[in-house]
C-alpha cells in the first residue's frame, strides 16, 4: 500500500538492466502511471497477484542476481568437478566446440525473457555436456561413501554425456592466432594434428577421455601450418597430440614442415615422439643436437610393472633408441617415471637406477674418437596420484612417508651404480602429490577444505615459493575431513564414485576389466592392434572405424 498514489515504472528484469538511464527519465518525467492499491494480498496457494512491494523486491534480487557472473569450469579436471562444486554455478564437460554455442543462445534467450538465475541453470542442464552442481543431490552411507547421486528437478539428466568433435578436420581452428606484445612461455604456433591416444595406459586420465582417436586430415595440416606461421611471424611450429608418432601422415607432413620452412628460420617441435629409426633422422634435421636432450617415458623401472600399468615400451625399445641416438650425435637423456604404482616392489624401484646405467652403457660403448663428450641420463620421478576414469581409479595411494621412502631407496641405488657421475635423479615434492590425491577423488566434503584453506591464506599455491603445506593440514583438521579417505583407502569394484554421473564413453566395465588385467601383469594390445571394448565405438568414428570406409 505504501506505493499507493505514486508514479510506479513497471519493466522487465532485462530492461532494467539494460534501459536503466530511460526508465529513470521517464519515473522523474512524471510519464510513469499512477499506481493504486486494490487491497488484494499475494497468496501462493490461491495464486492471486502479488503486493507490488514484494514484486518490486522479486524483480530487484532477480536483477541483482542477473549482475552476478556465472562462474563456468572446464577440461579435464572437471572429470571430477565435486570439489570444486560449491563454487561454480555449472561445468562444460568435453570437448568446447559443441554445445557452447547452444549454451550462449539458451542465455542470450533468458535474458530476453527476464528469466531467473535458477530458471537459466535449469534450462542450461539440459543442454548435452553441461552439469549444474546446485541440481543434484548427494547422499552419504555412514562410512563416508555415496549412496546416492541425483537430479532435483525434472528435465535434468541423471548422466551428463561428454562432448566431442568427431570430425576434427572441419572443426574450428585459430589461422591467425593472437600474438602478445610481451614473451610468452609457449612463444609458437601449435598445430594439433590428432585428439586422443591409441595406447590404453592404465594410469593415463587423458588417453581414456580423449577415446577416441581422431585424426586431422594432412592436406588440412598443411594449409594451416602455413596459415599460422604466415599470420603471426612465429619462428616454431610445434605440432600437438598425446602421441604424435601414431598419427598416421606424421611423415609426410614433417617432411612438408621441413621441406617448406626449413632454411627460413623457423625451427618445428615434435614433442610426444617414440625414440625410433625415423624420429632420429626427423630430429636431426630440426634440432642443434648438440644443444638438445632426448626424453623418453618409461614410467617404470621394471618391465614387470610396465605390463601392469600397460606402457607399451619396452626395454629394449628403450635401449636400442638410446643407442641410435648417441650414434647421431646425442649425448643426453632424460628419463620420466613414477614410484607408488600399484603392485610396486622394492626391485622395481631399484630398476630405475638400473635402467639409467644401462642406458649410460649403450654410450660408453661407442668408441671414444666418436663420442660428443660425456653422457649425462636424467631420471625424474613423479609419485603415482589415481585418476577418475582410469583403470587405476580403484587404486590406493602412497602416503607422504612412503613417497619419500620410494625416493630415497632410488637415490641410494643411483649413488651404487658404475657410472653414477653421468646419472641425476631428481624427485617431485610429496606434499603436493598427496594434495593432488585427494582433489583428484575427492567429493563435495572437499570444498569445505578448499574455502577455509583460501580463508587461511592458500593462494597460487601451483607456484612452490606460495605453497603452504601447513595451512591445507590445519584446514583439513578445522573441517574434520580425513586425508586418508580420498588417498590410501581401499575400494571396492561396486562402490559409486563422485564422477560417475558423467558418461565418457569408456564404460565403467572395461575399466574394472583393465583394473584386474594390471593385477595379472596382463597387456592390452593397442587400439589398432585390437578393438578391447572400450565403449567408445558407439561415437561412430575414429580410430574405431578406420579404414572401414
């Protein structure tokens, strides 16, 4: 009633946004119709109108919470968004190219229809890829497990599907990608030449989400490295992919990188290559020898644990790559493993050590007229973090004590061998991994942890110099949430996951399967070796169809 007898402007949400400037012209103006209160009250249940103070009050929270920014995740962690579910209002899970299009119009629409925030999120749901962490419902067993998992509103999917380009070559591509005024770290044009990875690794988060391998056609590549090195005067091309030696045209499209722009400046990366014959004589021609450092990923230090994380290397791939590589000229090598994999022994991780001095070996046998000075083979390992969507999922992890432990037992090794002077091993930081352990399985309990340890003074902690171990313990203590939970606990085959609400394609069933073959050291040939059942075929492409056409 106290509005009773004044001018009263009445505007959709959008206009008020939008035309606030002309809205209030027209209010001082006196142009606004005079408002009279007819008595009625606003009831729910009758659905009578409301009292135009509380829609005035409905419409301004409705505006306010249109400022409001939509806080949106994606890639790869938000395979597993449930720690961070709190703090964003949705996640795109896939591949961006898909449904963002149909997200901006489903907004752009909501704004012309003076729609609520929860009315877009719900309608945003339904959009293929999109998940909105405030419409689901969580519910725990007693041992801090999930019972359920589910949908609070109607039109909201119980599974939120993973987008994906299944036609790479027509997908959209920068030709003229921006170039920044100062430095940058990654100062080139990069080329992605293949999405996907045929290997099956069992410890690989990328090689399952990715599935399934999709090429880019080569003529394709070829019009676009020239584009893009032509556009941005960049002086290298490094060419992209989880493992560029599978990409079926890779010679001849380095042979045209090489042939083109070889001579005129412009240096070309291959990153991800196998240590072959081939790649030896590719990176002879594109690197100073002399200046660069082989790298290969054995993971593990014995072929045992190799079969059981499924790494398609062996050591005599390894030993003989190393060799050629010395014979062309090369004379350091850097060596990238993980200790805490599961099925680990005291000899695995002793072979790291072993694997090194072997790989010094193959040097020393060159006669010395014909070496380039002394070899140096650096060994580096990571500590074993389990990813949702892998076979390893299932896995429990090392402590912090026992990361270091796993260290210290491969620096006593290393100092033992013949040539421990031509060896370095370096290690990664234990506090960060378990860290990473738990946001890499956490649940929603996680976000508590994450808000107070900010609140504590946690921030750019990727940087080492900002992080504080200290602060992430005492939050974990403050909000009663148990470490070992997400780490070293035990689970089993049937226990639900915060993940498996989304719907990669790789079935939960084929992982069980490859989580019992690691058990038995068994290997799963590759993709294109054999089709293991993965459940990605049903996308209708890739490498699951290839040369069926």
């Amino acid at each position: 009633a106290r509005f009773d007898g004044k001018h009263v402007v009445k505007a959709s949400v959008s206009d008020g946004i939008q035309k606030g400037e002309e809205l209030i012209k027209k209010a001082v103006s006196g142009e606004a119709p005079v408002y009279h209160h007819t008595g009625a009250a606003a009831s729910e249940e009758g659905g009578e109108s409301e009292g135009i103070g509380h829609t005035i009050y409905k419409h301004l929270m409705n505006g306010v919470s249109h400022m409001l920014p939509f806080v949106i995740g994606g890639g790869p962690c938000t395979y597993n968004p449930e720690p961070l579910a709190d703090f964003f209002d949705m996640f795109y899970i896939g591949e961006g190219e898909i449904s963002y299009r149909k997200l901006l119009d489903v907004y752009k629409e909501s704004r012309k229809n003076g729609d609520s925030r929860q009315e877009f999120l719900r309608k945003a749901a339904g959009i293929p890829g999109i998940y909105v962490p405030s419409l689901y419902e969580v519910t725990y067993e007693e041992d801090g497990t999930i019972r359920s998992f589910l949908p609070t509103a109607s039109g909201v999917p119980e599974k939120v599907e993973k987008q994906l380009v299944m036609e790479m070559t027509e997908s959209v591509y920068p030709e003229k990608p921006l170039v920044p005024f100062i430095k940058a770290t990654q100062d080139r044009v990069v080329l992605e030449i293949m999405r996907g990875c045929i290997r099956g690794c069992r410890f690989c988060q990328a090689g399952m989400i990715y599935r399934p391998v999709r090429e880019k056609n080569v003529e394709h590549l070829k019009e676009l490295a020239y584009k893009m090195l032509k556009s941005t005067g960049h002086e290298e091309i490094s060419l992209s992919s989880l493992s560029s030696s599978d990409y079926r045209s890779l010679e001849e499209l380095v042979t045209f990188l090489i042939d083109t722009f070889h001579g005129k400046g412009v240096n070309v990366s291959l990153p991800s290559l196998r240590i072959d014959a081939f790649s030896l004589d590719v990176m002879s021609k594109v690197q100073d020898v002399k200046k660069s450092s082989l790298t290969f990923a054995p993971e593990a230090g014995s072929q045992r644990l190799r079969n059981v994380i499924n790494k398609g290397l062996t050591e005599e791939d390894i030993l003989n790559g190393s060799a050629l590589a010395f014979q062309g000229g090369w004379n350091r090598v850097k060596l990238y493993f993980m200790l805490g994999l599961p099925t680990e022994t005291v000899e695995d991780m002793e072979g790291i050590a072993l694997l090194s001095e072997k790989i010094a070996e193959k040097y020393y046998e060159i006669p010395k007229d014909k070496r380039n000075g002394k070899v140096q083979v650096v060994a580096s390992t990571s500590f074993f973090v389990p990813k949702p969507f892998t076979p390893f999922q299932w896995a429990q992890m090392s402590t912090k004590e026992e990361f270091l432990g796993k260290a210290r037992i491969v620096n006593h090794k290393m100092h033992e061998m013949l040539n421990h002077k031509s060896l370095k091993y370096n290690w990664h930081e234990a506090d960060v991994t378990v860290l990473e352990g738990v946001l890499a399985r956490g649940d929603r309990k996680v976000a508590a942890v994450i808000e107070e340890a900010y609140r504590q003074g946690a921030l750019y902690d990727a940087w080492s110099e900002s992080f504080n171990n200290e602060i992430w313990m005492n939050a974990f203590e403050t909000c009663g949430v148990d470490i070992d939970f997400y780490t070293t606990r035990a689970r089993s085959l049937d226990e639900i996951f915060p993940w498996d609400f989304i719907d990669t394609g790789v079935t939960k069933e084929f992982l069980k399967r490859e989580w019992i073959n690691a058990t038995k050291e068994t290997v799963t040939p590759n993709c294109r070796m054999r089709c293991s059942g993965c459940g990605v075929r049903r996308f209708g492409g890739g490498v699951c169809y290839e040369d069926q056409n």
